[in-house]
C-alpha cells in the first residue's frame, strides 16, 4: 500500500489510498468460502450450496463489506503512520484501478488543530466568594419550619390574612364561558405562598369564612395553560373556611424531628450551616469555572474542525428533541430545527473542549483516583446513606466518567486561577442562590 497525504484547506487533508484488486478479490472468496458452509437456501443441504450460487446471492453484499473493511484498515495504519489525529470519518471515493490492478481511493478527512494558548498571566478572572451568615441560616430554618407547620381553624369571623391556609369553591368564565380549570370546589391554598395567580390571593385576602365575591383575573400572556393566556376572566370565590398556620419553635424537638445527631439548637444550626457551605460550594465553583473558561478561550488560537462541530450540533438537536418529548410534545421527532440555533453553543463547546484537553495535556492536569473519590463523597455526604451513593456511582463507568470529567475542569480552573489576574467580588448568599 502507497499513501500520499496533502493539505487542501487549514485543517482538511486528502489521502490516496491504494490497494491490489487481488487482495481484495482474495479476501472476497475466502469469506464466500466461510459463508457457503453455513448458509442455508431452499432446496439445499445446509453446507452444500454450491459456491457459483452463494457467489450470485452474497457476492455483492460481501464485496461491499472487504471493500469497507479494508480502505478503512488502510486508512487507520495511514494515519497512524503519519501521526495524524483525525478528526469524524473519513468521506472515501474510489477512482479508476490502475492498469497495475491496484484500486485507488481518496479520502477526504480534517485532523485536530494545534491549540495556541496565550499568557494566562495576562488573563483577567473574576472570582466569586460567598459567606454562609447567621442570616442565611436563619432562612433556612424558617423554611424547614414552614415545611412542618400546622393548621388550626379561626374564629367564623376572622378575615383571611397571609399565611393563612384557605378553602375555597371557585369559577371563572371568559366572555360568559366557562374553561377547563376553571372551576373547583373545596380548593386549599395557602395565602401569600405564590400558588395562585396575585388577583386570585388579593382577592381572597382579607374575606370571612361564608362569604363571597366576584372579581376580574388576567391571565398573563405567558401562562402555562395556553387556552386563556392573555385573556381576562370573571371569576366567582366563596370563601368556606380560614385556617392559621402555626410553624414550630427552633429547639431541641425541632432538631430531634429532622434526624440531627446532635438534637439541640446549636447542632441543627451546624448542620444547616455545613449544608449550606456546601451547596454554596458547588455554586462558587461553577460560576468560578465559568469565568475561567470565558478566559481560556479568550487567550486561545485554533481552527475548528468542521467534522467536530457538526457532530456537536447533532447532540445538541437530539437533546432539544428529547426535552420536547419529555415536556409531552407530540411529534417532536418531526420539529423543525435550523442547525443554525445550536452551531454558535456547538462551536464554543468543541473550542473549550480542545483548548481544555490541551491545558490538561501541557500540564499533566488529569483526575487522579483520589481526586474522583474525595468529589463523590463529597456528593454522597448529603444523602441519608452515603455509602450506597458511593457505590452507585463505583458501579457505572459512565457516572465515574462523568465524575473525571468536572474533576479535570476543577483542575484547569485552579490552574488558570493560580496564573491569571483575579479580581474578586463578594456576593450575598440570597444573590449567589437567585442565580441560575
């Protein structure tokens, strides 16, 4: 076999490929040889069709087969040969064989580019901090407070109030019709939680267990239920019945209930804190990352393999589909999608990935063992049983491969945050948990 290589456009390469029709023809009858003591025809004994006949059938299909089998194995040790790191599959087209009986091929492909990154010294980062305060805790109690309160009926003429727990009868009609969802009896919610449209809770605010009232409710343009979105409603309430919520104290017996080892005051506002440590952890780190990334591609130099993004894009289409179908639309296999959409977020995603592979390359910044182990007890850490979580992750490559993965992206942002320019800014904790 003879391999000549040639640059045709930045990253894209040709290669011929060349290769005896006789090896080919050779191969060819060997496999039809293996074929016909196995193949079965009416009117033959297994193993005994005649070669001419299996030859007929099959000769095609088995052609195709070498044919691909070997332009691919020549195309591989080629590669290999030249050092090439190529990116996607090869497009292969087959010229005229040569007088000589050779059979000659081209193959078109694109191999990764050389990444240049500038001087991380000369980056800019923003590094975020978070403090877990007294304030935060706080918040979270009242939260878990909230998640174990109680109710009591109020007096008959006790008029309704935020926090309240509320039972209502209720229909709306829209230009004198009425709609799905529109209509319940014996509805509950509780004042002020969000549950109900503001109409809806104003309305119902401060009325008396018997009564009733009449009122206007717009639906806004981006409701969920798209039959009134943007449409006004004359809706009917009857209050029945007021209830006050009543949220445990913080002491010994709350912390006993949640299952704290240590079931005083001081040792559920501990384990608040280390909770909260840690989510807020997890969020510094992917903000801080996200910054590191932003500067990383920024200092970098690198064609983009058209085979690489396309492929990106792909994903990112089967992955929107998947959402659609998940969300319960019908023929979402059929959605019309313009690739244009995905390619800016499938460009920036393959750019990251090479420059990322190269830092980690450069400077040895791959996951070690204990990396990977000491990042999933910290996952497992806030479930009831850590253990079992350890081993569902242990138990699947592709979960541990994911684990790798964030764990070498925590090691290039430590690296790219030890050289850069860091510029950090405080953020409260309520600011750090409203972003997404």
């Amino acid at each position: 076999m003879t391999v000549t290589v040639e640059t045709l456009e930045k990253l894209e390469r040709k290669m011929t490929l060349t290769l005896p029709v006789g090896k080919v023809q050779s191969e060819v009858e060997s496999r039809l040889k293996k074929l016909a003591r196995t193949v079965k025809m009416d009117g033959f004994r297994p193993g005994k069709v005649p070669m001419n006949v299996v030859a007929q059938r099959y000769g095609y299909s088995v052609h195709y087969e070498v044919m691909n089998d070997k332009v691919g194995e020549a195309f591989a040790s080629a590669a290999n040969e030249a050092k090439l790191r190529v990116a996607g599959q090869p497009r292969i087209t087959e010229k005229e064989t040569s007088p000589e009986g050779e059979m000659a091929f081209d193959a078109v492909f694109e191999v990764y580019p050389d990444v240049k990154i500038g001087d991380l010294s000369g980056a800019e980062v923003q590094k975020i901090a978070t403090e877990v305060t007294d304030s935060a805790i706080d918040k979270t109690l009242d939260i878990l407070r909230k998640q174990r309160r109680t109710f009591a009926q109020r007096a008959h003429d006790a008029a309704a109030q935020v926090g309240d727990r509320v039972t209502v009868d209720f229909e709306g009609k829209i230009d004198g019709e009425p709609f799905s969802g529109g209509k319940a009896a014996d509805f509950q919610f509780i004042l002020g939680d969000g549950q109900m449209l503001k109409e809806f809770e104003d309305a119902t605010s401060g009325m008396k267990a018997g009564e009733s009232k009449t009122f206007q409710l717009a639906f806004p343009a981006d409701y969920h239920g798209k039959d009134v979105a943007g449409k006004t409603a004359d809706f009917m309430v009857t209050l029945k019945k007021v209830e006050a919520a009543h949220l445990p104290e913080v002491n010994d017996a709350l912390a006993k209930s949640l299952g704290i080892a240590d079931a005083t005051v001081d040792g559920l506002r501990a384990d608040v804190k280390k909770n909260l440590e840690r989510e807020v952890k997890f969020r510094l780190l992917a903000r801080n990352k996200q910054a590191v990334m932003d500067a990383l591609v920024a200092k970098a130099e690198l064609d983009l393999p058209n085979a690489s993004v396309q492929a990106e894009v792909s994903r990112l289409m089967e992955s929107a589909r998947a959402d659609l179908k998940q969300r319960g639309m019908k023929d979402a296999d059929k959605t019309p999608m313009p690739e244009d959409i995905f390619r800016p977020q499938a460009e920036r995603r393959v750019r990251l990935g090479l420059v990322v592979a190269e830092l980690v390359r450069a400077h040895n910044l791959q996951a070690k063992p204990e990396q990977i182990k000491a990042h999933i007890e910290e996952l497992a850490a806030s479930y009831e049983k850590p253990a079992e979580v350890m081993r569902w992750y242990y138990s699947d490559n592709n979960r541990l491969a994911e684990v790798e993965a964030i764990v070498i992206e925590n090691n290039v942002t430590e690296f790219v945050l030890a050289k850069a320019v860091v510029n950090e800014k405080s953020l409260s904790f309520d600011e750090l948990m409203a972003q997404n």
